[in-house]
C-alpha cells in the first residue's frame, strides 16, 4: 500500500511539473515576426520590418528593399538543384533591372554558414545571402524543398512561388511580366 502511495505522488509530480512547463512555455515564447503574412484579400504580403542576418552576421530589415520587385530563394549547399541553378541566379543577378533585387535565404539551420560562404565562393555569387538560422523565414514562406523561390511585386505582394530549379530566361519572364 505504501509503495502505491509513492509511485501516485511521483506521477502525481511529473504530471504537474509537464503541465508547468507546457503553461510557462505558452506564456513567455516569443514569436518571431513572420516574413510574408495574409491579408484579407486572400493574397499574401512580405513583412518590411523583418530582421534578415546576412553572411557576415550583420543585420538589415526587408526596409533597405521596399519598392523593389524582390526575387527571393531558399536553397542550401548540398542542395543538387541549388547547385544547377546558381550561375542562372548569378546571371540573373547581373542583367536585372535596377528595380529588381535578388535576395538568397541559406537554409542555415539544415546546412552551416560556412558552407554557405563555400558555395558563394564556389559559384562566385555577387547577390546578397542571408541566413536562416532557427529555420523562422522558411517556415513563415512554407518552404518544404530546395530551390524555393518567391516573386514579390513592388507593393510587397506575393505574386509567384517556383518549387524547384530556375533558369536565368524563366525567372526574366517571370519578373517582365510585373
């Protein structure tokens, strides 16, 4: 009876030190502002006031960017597509229109910054690349697999999403026709 007794206050115990936790956790988890939110239309627009780490580990907000058409691409190094498609990016990158900007978001968190810096060398990348350390822009985007990218209009509306490789000619075509 007694050693009933004992094992009814240890589960007793655990259970309210889950419940503690789960409830601490609820009230002081600070959420992260999400990159692309949903307006009311139906459609879906970026955040300016979201924190992006670049390479360097320096900070900028999406701000330094607004009023520009905004090609952004989630891709990660050991990523074979990402590899493909580099030198159309690179390309790209080099014959855009002045109010076009290409903005590359390194899946940090399932790769490193170090290969990241590797695979900007690699490929001689002259586009800004930023960092997704705790994995918040990916998943504010819903970014499943490598290449993702997003065409964002001047407004900061979302107006295409490509899963998988771009060429240098679709992503020209893609942004011409905004």
């Amino acid at each position: 009876m007694k050693r009933k007794n004992i094992f009814i206050v240890i589960s007793l115990l655990v259970v309210l030190s889950l419940i503690g936790i789960t409830v601490k956790n609820q009230l002081f988890k600070e959420e992260s502002p999400k990159l692309i939110v949903d307006q009311q239309s139906g459609s879906k627009s970026i955040n300016f006031n979201t924190s992006l780490t670049r390479l360097d580990e320096s900070t900028t907000t999406l701000h330094d960017y607004k009023g520009k058409i905004l090609v952004i691409n989630f891709w990660a190094s050991w990523c074979g597509p990402c590899q493909e498609e580099a030198p159309d990016l690179n390309t790209f990158y080099e014959q855009k229109p002045a109010n076009v900007e290409l903005l590359a978001i390194n899946a940090t968190s399932n790769d490193s910054r170090e290969n990241a810096i590797k695979f900007q060398q690699l490929y001689d990348l002259k586009f800004p690349i930023f960092l997704d350390n705790d994995r918040s822009l990916g998943k504010s985007f819903e970014v499943l697999a490598y290449p993702t990218t997003f065409i964002i209009d001047t407004e900061g509306v979302l107006k295409h999403t490509i899963k998988g490789q771009l060429t240098h000619e679709h992503l020209q075509q893609l942004i011409s026709n905004l």
